[in-house]
C-alpha cells in the first residue's frame, strides 16, 4: 500500500516537470466529487476488492505492441480450463480489447481515449476507474455522470477529496499498478506497454498506426517507467512485464504466458 505521504513526492515532482497546477488539480477533484456525489463508491470499492484481492492481473496498456501481446495472451489463455484472471484495460487499450471480444474487468480512464468503448464495457459490467486532473475538467463534465452506478470510482492526484481516492500513480497505465497492488493483488503482468519513443495506434482516437511520441508523451512515459521501477522495489517479484525491460520488475517473454497464467514461474 502506497499512502498519500508516500506518494506525495512523486507528485511535487511531476507537477515541477510538467508545470501543472496544484489548484486546478484540486478544483478538478472537487468537481468529480460533486459529479459522483449520488454514485455508490463503497460498491463500486468493494467490487474492486473482490476483482484484485490475492489475483493474478494482466494490465494492458496502449503501447504499439498492444495487438501483438493480446493476441499472445489470447492464445496462452484458451489452452487453460477456468482461469482466475483480472483483466485492467488502460484507457485506450479498452478500444483494442473488444475489438477482440475480450471485456475487461477493470478501467483506467482520464477519458481522453475511445470514451465510447469505455461507456460500452461499462455498460457490460466492466468497473470504470476515473481520474480526475486539472487538464480533464470538461471531459469530466461531459462524461463522468454516464457512467454506471456501481460500477464507477473517482480518483485525484491531490490529497484524497470525498469520496474520490488516491492510490497513486501519474498515467492511466501506471496508476492501474498502483490501485492493484494496494487492493492486494498477488501478481501483475504488464502486456501491451512499450518505452520505445512510439504511441501505438489504440493510444488517441483516430490514429491509424504507432507514430512518434511528443516530447510530452516521452516524459509521461519515462515517469510512468520510473514508478514502476520504485513499485517493484516495495513489491519484489510481484510486477512482471511482457517483452519489455523495467528495472526491478521480472521480465517475459511471450512462450512464458501460459507458465504465468498458470500461477507459476520458470
């Protein structure tokens, strides 16, 4: 479990890096709050636990190997007789997913990505996970209170406002770790994420093939890798990565799948 103290750091030092404001943080916190002051959050927490708690999880992100390693898990996960798997979608990754048939359980969301992907799996019974920043505030306006009741939480990057929380973590795909850690999860895979300089195509609407990520989005993800690293030390052998390297987490390779799946390791 990451507390807000501990995570407070970090926080200082994204918001120097990238110039952010503290205040319009906090007044997008307090918006999402408002918006979700009817919606209820203890079962939409409690559903969370029940999904995270001592499971296996694969967290796919949106990177330009995101089709390639869905691909491979599907496979990996056909050949195994009821498998207890909680399966996180970062955002755009959710577009990807369905495209495949495949729901995922949990969603990460600023709602700047295929938001009606997002309402879609919502509306399948997929738990969405909405963030709140100073950057999103119209998108919250527009699209926080069309999600379920639930099956709907708001979190914030302040100190915890309401009924919204704060598990840490910066990008959608990052913050997806630290909410499953803190919720218990025994083991994480991260499928689909990249560090390469690419965005792949599932990470903005529109976009038709990977393309090279903006000063911007290369400082995002080089945050998102260090947070990572530094989970993985207050976590030892509990975060793997799929065909990617990230110090301090246990690297596979896509013929290992089924082995992880299984609950076991080479």
């Amino acid at each position: 479990m990451v507390s807000f103290q501990a995570w407070k750091p970090w926080y200082e030092e994204i918001r120097g890096a990238f110039g952010y404001s503290l205040e319009a943080d906090s007044r997008a916190a307090q918006l999402l709050n408002e918006l979700l002051e009817d919606y209820d959050m203890e079962m939409a927490l409690r559903r969370a636990r029940e999904l995270l708690s001592d499971k296996q999880v694969i967290i796919f992100g949106a990177g330009p190997n995101l089709e390639d390693h869905l691909e491979a898990y599907l496979r990996a996960v056909s050949g195994l007789k009821d498998p207890d798997i909680t399966v996180i979608s970062a955002d755009g990754a959710t577009h990807a997913l369905l495209e495949r048939g495949l729901l995922p359980d949990i969603i990460t969301t600023d709602l700047d990505g295929y938001i009606n992907s997002i309402l879609e799996a919502n509306e399948m019974g997929s738990l969405v996970i909405i963030h709140a920043h100073g950057d999103n505030m119209e998108a919250l306006r527009r699209y926080a209170r069309s999600f379920k009741n639930g099956l709907t939480l708001g979190t914030c990057q302040t100190r915890p406002v309401g009924s919204l929380l704060n598990f840490g973590g910066f990008t959608d795909g990052d913050r997806a770790v630290f909410m499953a850690l803190h919720l218990g999860a025994s083991r994480i895979l991260l499928a689909g994420w990249s560090f390469s300089g690419l965005i792949g195509r599932f990470s903005k609407p529109g976009l038709e093939r990977p393309v090279e990520a903006s000063p911007v989005k290369r400082m995002k993800l080089s945050f998102a890798k260090k947070l990572i690293s530094w989970l993985a030390t207050l976590y030892p052998r509990k975060i793997f990565v799929l065909e990617e390297d990230i110090p301090n987490t246990v690297r596979l390779d896509k013929g290992e799948l089924k082995i992880f799946l299984l609950g076991c390791e080479e």
